[in-house]
C-alpha cells in the first residue's frame, strides 16, 4: 500500500492562507511604533447599540462562511467538512 501525501507544505499553506486574507482584509500600515503617540483608551468592553451588534455578527458570519468554503474550516479535515485534505 502505498501513502501519498496529501498535505502542503508549510510555504505552500502560507501563500494560500495570505492569499486567502488578503481578499478579506485591508494590510496595515506598517507604522513605526512612537511613545506618546496614538489613542490612550483602553476599553474593555465597548458600548454598541443592537443593530451596531448585529451589522458586527453577520460580518463573522460571512468571515467564517468564507473561510469555510475556502478551506481554512478544518484545515485537515476533510472538504464537504471545510478541510482542505
């Protein structure tokens, strides 16, 4: 019997991972970090109205649809399960 191995490697994981979350998100400036400045708050829980909730969970839930279909569900997993194997 012979195993083929059906598992990427780990350089070709990172280009399929960049390339799937740079269709998802915008990069971040690469900002030199500057004592002083910047926003002070540090707030643990903010403030937000239900419809500002929901506008929030229906944008993860299309995060984690997407991620699903790409195949990042269960990266070993089988595909009908969100896997990539």
């Amino acid at each position: 019997m012979t195993i083929v191995d059906t598992n990427p490697s780990i350089e070709d994981f990172k280009v399929a991972a960049t390339a799937f979350l740079e269709t998802q998100f915008e990069r971040r400036s690469d900002e030199a970090f500057e004592w002083g400045k910047g926003d002070d708050r540090v707030g643990v829980l903010e403030e937000k109205s239900a419809e500002e909730e929901a506008i929030e969970l229906a944008a993860a839930k299309a995060f984690k649809a997407s991620e699903f279909d790409a195949g990042f569900g269960w990266i070993t997993g089988p595909a009908e399960y969100g896997g990539s194997a």
